[in-house]
C-alpha cells in the first residue's frame, strides 16, 4: 500500500517528508536541492492539515527553514509547534529542543540560555518528563561543549542535574562526572582569556597553559600539538630560573582553574624549577668532549618533566605521557 492509496495517512505524509529531507541533504545540485527542499515542506505541510494537533510535522517544516538558514521561519515554526495542542506534553519540550538546536546554528548563545530557562519554568513534576528534559539537556551540553559555548554548555549540565529523578546510581555519576568536566574546561577557558594579559606569566606558559587545556577538553589530540610543545621549550630557554619560578607560582596561586587540568604537570616543572641553582635554564645533557648539547637535547627536558608527569594520570594522561616521553628521549639522544 503506497501514499496514492491512503492520502490521509499522516504517518505516510511525515515519512515521505523526511525521505526528501535526507535526499536534499545528499544532493549537491542546487536546482534539484530546491526542488527536494520545497516537496519536503509540502509533504510535513499536508500532514499538519490532516492533524492540527500533531507536534511532528511543524518541527519537520521547521526543519527545511533551518536546512536553507532561515532562523527565523525556522524558530517560527518551532513556536507554532508549541502551541499546537493546549497540553505540555514530550513533543513541546522536544520543539524547545529543537530551538536550542536553531540557535547554535544561529550562531547566539544567549538565545540558547533563554530557551533553557523557558523549558525550566514550563516543566511540570512528572519523573518520566523530568528525566527526558535532563537527558537531553545532558545530550545538548556536549554539543554546546563542542562549538566552545561554555556558558550554556554550564547551564545545561547544571540543568540535566537538577532535573535527573531517577534512581539509576551509574545514570546519575555519568552526569555529574560530565557536569565536573564542563565546568572545568569552562572555567580553565575563562581563566586563560585572563592569563594570555597578565605579565607576571611569560609567554613559554601560557602556551603551555593552552596546550593542557586543549588535550584535556579533547579539543586536540597530543599529536597534533608536538611542534607546539618543541616551540614552547625552545622559548624556555631565553628566561631566567627566577621567571620560571615566578611564572609558575603565579598560575598555581591564581589560575586555580588552569592549575587544576594537570596539576601533576604543574607541579612537576615547580619542583623541577625550585632543584636548579643556574641562573638560565640550559641544556641538561652534554657530548662526551665536554661542549654543550645540541639544541634539539637541551629541548627534552621540559617535554620529558611533562610526559613524566602526565602518566600519573589515567588513560588520557598515559596515552599523552607515553607520546610526549618517546618525543623528548628522541631529542635527547638526538634521534629524529
């Protein structure tokens, strides 16, 4: 049995939508892109005619609005979503949801917030609805994680939190282990747009104060910032023992955010820095004629304290330890 034969199946009507719906998103040819585009909107439209009731065929216009970036008729739609019944239901707060998903799109997270708090207020004390609206608040705050929208990647997790009523001890810990993480990667963030204007720092650690930050947010993977970690320790070595000691105290003191990502890092340079008497940092390795090191074997020894010290953390910790050593005992020993 096809469409043809039971027109007002609204069933039929949505998933005929959404079919075009994912054509138009594998098309590249724009004529054929508008014509998908435009059958998708008319299918979720006829469904809508059919049930005035029904939620799901005005998100699915609201989804053709955001496939072409049209924010605007796309929020449209999600409020006429809304205020399709006169019940608050899953498929309103699955329409806020969506809107949430507009405004990342959008490009605004302020809106994003402000719809968070809508869905807050209109929450009723039903545990089946309040565990859905922290499930997805939880699912949202990894995207909003991803696009660097910490403030409402704070908010929603907090909100996920709040909301969680149910007694799954493991659903529970996975929330609030992820809400640690957010606030951590938010508030490190925050911290460093301080630390790259505060001059008691040199530069060498704040680059380094990135580096951690990024590997630990799972923003970069280790592998990609070796050459940042070779320029970092090439430019340590231009400063004094007192500025190393100076730089550091300063993060561990006031950057507690920073400090906090890898402690065992920060630590390990502090008491590296406090057992060196020189006045400037030096190669630490020298040739069996008695002249300096290379370059490249001075270069190891900051890498080599930070790949010690990450392996006393677990599973990201060891996986960047073990690549930072092998990199650092390569310079050493002048292996490339």
């Amino acid at each position: 049995m096809c469409i043809r034969d039971r027109p007002n199946v609204i069933r039929y009507r949505i998933d005929l939508g959404h079919a075009y719906l994912e054509k138009y998103r594998s098309n590249l040819s724009f004529y054929v892109h508008h014509e998908l585009i435009e059958k998708a909107r008319r299918e979720f439209k006829k469904a809508k005619q059919i049930k005035p009731h029904e939620i799901e065929p005005y998100l699915g216009v609201a989804a053709t609005y955001l496939e072409e970036e049209n924010y605007d008729r796309a929020i449209e739609w999600c409020e006429k979503a809304v205020n399709a019944d006169e019940k608050t239901d899953f498929m309103d707060f699955e329409a806020l949801f969506f809107m949430c998903i507009i405004h990342v799109r959008e490009g605004k997270p302020h809106k994003i917030t402000n719809v968070a708090k809508r869905i807050e207020e209109l929450a009723s004390d039903d545990p089946d609805i309040r565990n859905y609206i922290a499930g997805r608040f939880f699912s949202v705050t990894g995207q909003l994680l991803q696009i660097k929208y910490y403030e409402p990647a704070k908010h929603f997790i907090k909100a996920a939190i709040r909301f969680e009523s149910s007694n799954d001890y493991d659903r529970k810990e996975e929330i609030r282990k992820f809400a640690e993480f957010v606030e951590l990667v938010a508030d490190s963030q925050s911290e460093f747009n301080k630390l790259q204007h505060d001059n008691r720092v040199i530069p060498p650690f704040k680059g380094l104060a990135a580096a951690l930050i990024m590997i630990y947010s799972g923003e970069k993977e280790h592998t990609e910032l070796e050459s940042f970690f070779r320029e970092i320790d090439y430019a340590l070595r231009t400063y004094s023992v007192e500025s190393f000691k100076s730089s550091l105290e300063c993060i561990t003191q006031n950057y507690k955010n920073i400090y906090k990502v890898n402690k065992e890092v920060w630590n390990g340079l502090l008491n590296e820095i406090k057992g060196r008497s020189s006045s400037q940092y030096q190669p630490s390795y020298s040739s069996s004629s008695g002249s300096s090191s290379t370059p490249d074997a001075g270069c190891g020894c900051v890498l080599m304290i930070v790949a010690i010290m990450c392996l006393s953390i677990p599973v990201v910790g060891w996986i960047v330890g073990i690549a930072l050593g092998s990199m650092a005992w390569n310079m050493m020993t002048g292996k490339h």
